[in-house]
C-alpha cells in the first residue's frame, strides 16, 4: 500500500465519468459508446443469474468513459469489476488490474 502514492507521480489520474443529467461535470465527462453501453447491459445479467455482485452505474461510467478515452490501463480494488476483466480485455482490449498489481508490473 504504501507505493500507492507514486500513482500520482506516474500520472495516474481517477477517471472521468460518461454524461448524465444533473450529474453531468462540463470539461470532465464524455459521451457514451453505443457498443460498450450494450455490454454493460448483457454483462450485468449475466452476473445477475449468477448471483455475482454488478458494478453499479458510477462504476460502468467510470469503465465507459475510460474506454471511450482510450485510456491504457484501468486501476481499481472493486470486486465485480475485477471479475469480469477478462470479458472486458477480450471485447474491448482493456485491461483491469488492481492499483498494487500495477506498481508491481512496472517494477
């Protein structure tokens, strides 16, 4: 935990969200991506006939903006979030890992 605090100095920055009404931050959120908002759907139920927890709406926001950005890596500690990484590498080539496995790849 402890190098946690070199995020900032690599340029890790907290991910912006997808536009919403009356959550919506101008020079901060993005549009949304047809093809990714259709996954967020059929993911979160497949996860829910599994009983498995579902990222709730922040967290597919902050995923969807993240992809729409192109951004490389998406850093996090949620648990449903990091059970479906392989499903969002395969589909949309991002990669979800937590914060500490990424300080530790870049060693």
């Amino acid at each position: 935990m402890d190098r946690l605090n070199e995020l900032a100095m690599l340029n890790i920055n907290e991910a912006p969200s997808i536009t919403r009404i009356g959550f919506w931050k101008i020079g901060r959120d993005v549009f949304a991506d047809d093809e990714f908002a259709d996954f967020s759907s059929s993911i979160a139920d497949i996860l829910q006939k599994k009983r498995a927890r579902v990222p709730d709406w922040r967290d597919w926001d902050h995923m969807h903006a993240h992809y729409v950005l192109k951004r490389d890596v998406f850093l996090t500690w949620d648990k449903p979030i990091l059970s479906i990484a392989d499903e969002l590498q395969n589909r949309f080539a991002m990669v979800v890992m937590t914060p500490e496995a990424y300080l530790a790849s870049r060693v």
